[in-house]
C-alpha cells in the first residue's frame, strides 16, 4: 500500500484542506501485507470520514485500515472537516460542499479513483457515521453501500444536549437549528428506499449513542432498505472501530 498525505487549496473552504489516502501496490517482496494491489484501470474508493474530536490522520494512526484495505483492492480517501458535521457551517466552512462536491474530483484528479457509484463507498464513524449516511441519503446514485460507525445519527437530538448547543448552534445556527436537510430520520423518510444503497450499521452496546443506531436501523428496515446491522459489546472507542472497519470493508460489494 501507499499512504499519502495530499495538502491542496479548496475551492470550497477558500483555504488549504488536507487529506490522507491508502493506494493499493502489488508487491512480491513485502512481508506481512497481503494484497495484489488494485484492480486494472481505476480503483474502487471508500471515502472514510472522521469524528467530532479526530482528523484526516486517525483512521491510519488508530486502526489498521492500509493492511484491511491492501487486503481488499481498495483505495481509501481520509478527508479533515475539523467539527463542522460535514455540514455548511452557519458561522465557519462549507464543509458539505466540499466533501459532496469538490473533494471527489480533486480525488480523481490526483489518483486513479474510479467514478462509478457501483466502486464507490462512504462511511465513517461517530459525526463522520452521520456524515456518511447524510451523503447516501442525499446522493444515493452516487454510492454503491454507506456504513455508519457509531453514529451520532440524530442531530436534532444532539442539538438539544446543552453541552453541545455551542457546537451545534455554530455549525446548523441557533434558529432554526438542524433543518430537514441535515435530519437522517426525516431524510430517511422523504426517500425512496428502492433508491437507497445496501447500509451497514453498527455500534457498541455500551455506547450511549446506541439507541440513535437502533432507531435509524429500524426505520430503515421497516422502509424496505437493505440494513446489515452489527450492536456488538464495546463503547464509543477505537479498539471496537478497528474490528468493525474490517468487517465493513468485507461486506462492501467491491467488484473483482
């Protein structure tokens, strides 16, 4: 594999954003590391977002995501959206059109990503399960499966905690706060489910954040989606993420 850090001036944030990516290599002489490296032609991409208190470094420095990826044929876009909830922030970046919008063809433009919905995947953990899931239901057509990590699913929940109304009034703003286009459940609700990828949930079931997962998992189900769900023992912590992304990059249909 290769892990390149790529700094590059968005268009978007008006600034400087940084990025890491996993490239799948062929090799022969490497031990430890199986993988042939990826398909001829352009790359099948999972784009893998972080959460709230992370940034594009921490999947690689927390969990083993370069072997999991080199094991699969996959390449990997890590994306730094600092707090912003992937969102247009009311006071700070337009971070949603920025991961939506211009990071994919930046992306394309730098390595061999393939830009067909049917080799693309999205997924993330905690805000960046949020992340995820907001740009499958927004953009169904252009992914082929979205996994939630963890999710902190209901913003509009979130939002009403007061340790995080300064958070959540700079990013969605005080009034009228988290609208229908940043709500998952009333996104769920206003889409077609034929539409809609095949959705990986998980969570741990010592996780606060538990009953936002079980609820979008079951009103997904009930809607005729594809839901795979995982509630395995574990908190809000990496050790669960590193076992879960595995399993997550195994259940993604990546065509051979």
């Amino acid at each position: 594999m290769a892990l390149v850090t790529c700094s590059f001036f968005s268009e978007s944030l008006e600034t400087g954003a940084s990025v890491s990516v996993v490239l799948p290599q062929a090799t022969q002489a490497q031990i430890g590391v199986s993988g042939a490296g990826g398909p001829p032609g352009e790359m099948p991409v999972l784009y893998l977002l972080h959460g709230l208190s992370d940034d594009h470094t921490a999947w690689t420095r927390y969990t083993s995501i370069e072997r999991y990826a080199a094991a699969a044929g996959l390449a990997v876009v890590m994306p730094a959206a600092g707090r912003s909830f992937y969102a247009d922030e009311r006071q700070g970046h337009r971070y949603w059109t920025y991961v939506a919008e211009e990071l994919p063809g930046v992306m394309r433009s730098f390595f061999r990503l393939s830009d067909r919905p049917e080799d693309t995947f999205v997924a993330g953990l905690s805000m960046g399960g949020y992340g995820a899931l907001k740009l499958a239901l927004t953009h169904p057509d252009r992914f082929a499966a979205a996994a939630s990590l963890s999710g902190g699913l209901d913003v509009a929940g979130l939002a009403r905690k007061p340790e995080r109304r300064e958070l959540f009034d700079r990013v969605f703003g005080a009034d009228p706060g988290p609208g229908p286009a940043d709500d998952l459940f009333a996104l769920l609700a206003g889409s077609d489910p034929g539409s809609l990828p095949p959705l990986h949930l998980s969570c741990g079931t010592e996780d606060p954040l538990l009953p936002m997962s079980e609820r979008f998992a079951a009103e997904a189900s009930a809607a005729g989606v594809q839901v795979t769900t995982d509630f395995r023992p574990g908190e809000h912590e990496w050790g669960l993420w590193d076992s879960v992304v595995r399993d997550v990059i195994g259940w993604l249909p990546i065509r051979g």
